[in-house]
C-alpha cells in the first residue's frame, strides 16, 4: 500500500483515502482489519482469518489494477464458475 501512496501507520487516514478510488472494497478491507485485529488478541477463528485473506486480496487485485478483478470471486473467474 505504501507503494501506491497510500499511509500504513494510521487505519482511519487510510480508509479515507481509500475510499476516492476504491470504495466499492473498502468494507472488505474493513472486515478484514477487524479479522486481524481479533486476531491478535485472539479471538478469530480460522474461517474468518480465511475469510479475510480472501477480502486482502480483493483489494490487492485493485491496487495493482489488474484486469477482471471484480469478476473473480475466490480464486475463479465467471468463465471458470461457469
């Protein structure tokens, strides 16, 4: 994220700033940080540290720009889906 200009000290400056170009997965990105978050005391279970991967991902794809991110849904496009 620091590569794209994007801060990783603080979440909520992040979030805002995510939000101009990439707001159709920052609940994702949320969901995810709160996963971690949890997890770190703790209390997340292997679904939702899962889960969250997957949501990272999401956005991943999007920073980097790559084509058909949003047709791809746990590691299948809509073809393979298909």
């Amino acid at each position: 994220m620091r590569d794209r200009g994007y801060p990783v000290e603080d979440f909520e400056q992040r979030i805002k700033d995510l939000s101009v170009e990439h707001a159709t997965t920052l609940e994702q990105y949320r969901a995810a940080h709160d996963v971690g978050l949890r997890s770190g005391r703790g209390g997340a279970t292997t679904e939702e540290l899962r889960g969250a991967i997957v949501h990272y991902r999401t956005l991943f794809r999007e920073l980097l720009g790559n084509p058909g991110s949003e047709s791809r849904h746990h590691g299948t496009t809509r073809h393979d889906a298909a």
